[in-house]
C-alpha cells in the first residue's frame, strides 16, 4: 500500500504540520536524507514543514527552504537575505485536509498521475479556498520581504502581451520562440485569464504577482532553461517559489514531497527534493525577474537575454522527460 494511503502516517504528517520547526532541524533532516542517514520519521516531518509553511505560515517559505537547502548542499545560503516577519504561528486548518488528501488519492505518482498536470493545478489552487480569511493578507505581506518585490508591485497590473508583436519577431529570437512554444504546444499566451480569475479582487500584492507569474512562466521556461516535461515543471516551481514566495508554487510542493515522502517508491524524496531544491538556489541568485522589461527584449536571442538579465540555465542533473520515461517503462 502506499504509505500515504495510511491513516497513521496522514495523522503523524498532519500533526508535524501544525506547527513551525526549527530551522537546524529542517537542515539537519534534509542533510540525512541527502546521505541516507534519515528515520521515516525524519522524511515526514521534512515533508511536514513544507506543508506548515504552505498552508499555515507563508512568511516561513524562506526561512524553511533555505535551511532544507543548507542541509542538501551542505553549502551556505544563496541570495540575499529575507526577512522572517513576527506572526505568531499557525496550524493548517482541518477543512483542508481532506482535499488536500483526495489530491494525494488521485495523483498516482507526484507529478500527477491519472488527473494530469492541469488536474493537479487546478485541485491544488482550490485548496486555497479551505485558508482562513486573514492567509491572504499574510501571504501578500511574506512576498513582499523578497527583494524587488515591493518595486515591482508598485508599478500596478503588467500591460497583456499579445500573439501579433510576438509572431513579428526575427527567427532566433526569444520572442519568436515564445511564440512558436505557445502555438506549437496549443498553450494561452497568459496560461490563464487574469480577469476571468478576479485577480485584480485580490489584496495587494496578490492581484500583480498572481497576474505576472502567469504572464511569465512560459517565458521563465525559456528563459531560465526548463523543458516543458513534468520534472521541470516542479523544478520551475522552485525557482518561482525562490523569486518571491510564489504560493501557488508552495502549495503544489507541499503536495509533491508529501506524495513522494509517504511514498513506497525508492529514492522518490530524494529525487523531488534535488530538483527542487536546485529550482529554488537557481530562483534565489537570480536577479528579481518580476519587473524586466521583456517587451524590449523581445528580438533578442535568448542567450543574450540572459546575459542582460543576469539568468543562468537551471542545472538539470537529471533527463528532462525522466518522469516520462520511468512512467512510460511502468
């Protein structure tokens, strides 16, 4: 049985949830499980902590990763520091655990399994729905301790990108391949419609950040250098979650190393883990993406880019499509 099919074990993982753990204890976890040297108990509650900061305590995203990170690299913090704001903390609450489990019984493994990977976006957005009414404020107030944020939200909701500047833009360019991702893969210029969602109903700095990732993260794919495979979409997800504290992004992990936590699968922590953690080093050296004047940087080729933007590819130790391959050999 899958572990996480346990009433135990959910019971012990919702418990560690409940509240904050120490950052020496997250670093000193990861380390364990990095060198094999980690109980169950150990992996659950690493997993734990993802989900505490996720559901409960936005403003402990940071704080959280950084240390999971130390303890994996065995190396210092990278990016500039992110101030840990003074709320007291909190607990999940219980009305979101059943969805949060039922998202766990339909996700066969942790990229999605039999609902696909708009499935599990869409299910893990709802989960937000079951957080108490002062989360948002909280989580707004969390992303604006990321630097550069506070900037980029002042200059109001970004001006839509539109087909007809993209497809006029040279071959070899990133606005050209922007493009061509964008029709070659039947993808909406903005992945979803900002108004349709009520973004711009949402308390500041919400309504820009929720407007903005989506606006970006196709381009963030082609810009940062993560392939449109199910391995790099969780490892995008880091990198998002490293830029600002993307919610979204924290919810969908927490979802993931809890599936590959409770998991009967070898080495299943340990692979998310890798590529998330790279996911979110890579979205903290990163220069502040949120406000880059992209719409000038269209005819350019997407080396140059990232050399303007100070953006290295992501470090992709393992195939693209590995996920793909292993459940495609099942």
């Amino acid at each position: 049985m899958h572990a996480t099919g346990s009433n135990a074990w959910r019971e012990a993982f919702m418990a560690a949830a409940g509240s904050a753990q120490p950052a020496t204890a997250i670093e000193s976890m990861a380390r364990a499980v990095r060198h094999a040297a980690a109980t169950p108990a150990d992996r659950l509650r690493l997993a734990a902590a993802f989900a505490h900061g996720a559901f409960a305590a936005p403003e402990r995203i940071a704080a959280t990763w950084d240390a999971a990170a130390r303890g994996w690299f065995d190396t210092p913090d990278e990016g500039p520091e992110i101030a840990l704001l003074p709320y007291p903390d909190a607990a999940p609450p219980a009305a979101l655990w059943p969805d949060f489990w039922a998202l766990v019984n339909a996700a066969v493994d942790p990229v999605g399994g039999s609902i696909g990977a708009l499935g599990v976006t869409e299910r893990t957005a709802q989960l937000g729905a079951q957080l108490p009414a002062d989360f948002a404020a909280r989580a707004g107030a969390a992303c604006l301790a990321y630097p550069g944020v506070p900037a980029a939200a002042a200059t109001g909701f970004p001006d839509r990108f539109t087909m007809a500047a993209l497809a006029a833009c040279p071959a070899g360019s990133l606005g050209h391949d922007f493009y061509r991702q964008i029709v070659d893969n039947g993808f909406d210029l903005e992945v979803l419609d900002r108004d349709t969602l009520g973004l711009a109903e949402l308390p500041h700095p919400l309504g820009y950040l929720n407007a903005r990732i989506l606006q970006l993260h196709d381009l963030l794919h082609l810009t940062g250098g993560y392939a449109l495979t199910s391995l790099h979409e969780i490892a995008i997800s880091g990198f998002q979650m490293g830029q600002f504290g993307h919610g979204y992004s924290s919810m969908f992990l927490a979802f993931v190393m809890a599936t590959a936590a409770g998991s009967q699968t070898p080495g299943g922590l340990e692979l998310m883990l890798d590529v998330v953690l790279r996911g979110w080093r890579h979205g903290r050296r990163t220069p502040q993406l949120l406000d880059a004047p992209w719409e000038t940087l269209w005819n350019l080729p997407v080396a140059e880019v990232r050399v303007q933007l100070g953006v290295a590819p992501y470090d992709a130790p393992y195939p693209a499509n590995l996920l793909e391959a292993v459940a495609q050999a099942a």
